[in-house]
C-alpha cells in the first residue's frame, strides 16, 4: 500500500481505483436501492463521497500532467 503514497503517479492509480469503485456501488447497488425500493440513505451518503473522489482525481491528473509534461493533443492522438 505505500507504494501508492511514494509518486503522484501512485497516487493517481489509487485515487482512479477509488473513484471507479465508489461509481461502481452508486450505479449498480445504490441508485437500484433508491429506484427499486425508495432507500435514499445509502445514495446521499455515496454521492458526496463519490464527488470528492472524482474531483481529488481531475486535480490530481491536472497535477501528473503538469509534472511528466503529457501533451493533451498527443494523447488525445492515442485514442
């Protein structure tokens, strides 16, 4: 695990597992509580929790890209 803290790059991996795994559990369990069932709780808990991940990630990306000089134009080349 400490192996994530010693790079931004690491830092950026754990911080990309999180924010997938949070969006994973709010898409698949708790907007089907929500719909399915009318649970509201786990969705208003999750939300928040998922925003701040996502954003700890684009500021981290910006951070990463800044630092190893990724060119936009370059990797948008790759997709």
């Amino acid at each position: 695990m400490t192996k994530f803290f010693n790079s931004n790059i690491g830092r950026l991996r754990l911080l990309a597992i999180l924010e997938g795994l949070t969006l994973l559990v709010l898409v698949f369990v708790s907007v089907p509580l929500k719909h399915a069932f009318g649970v509201t709780q786990l969705s208003s808990i999750l939300g928040p929790i998922h925003g701040i991940f996502f954003l700890l990630f684009v500021f981290n990306t910006i951070s990463v890209a800044t630092e190893y000089e990724w060119s936009l134009i370059k990797q948008l080349g790759k997709c």
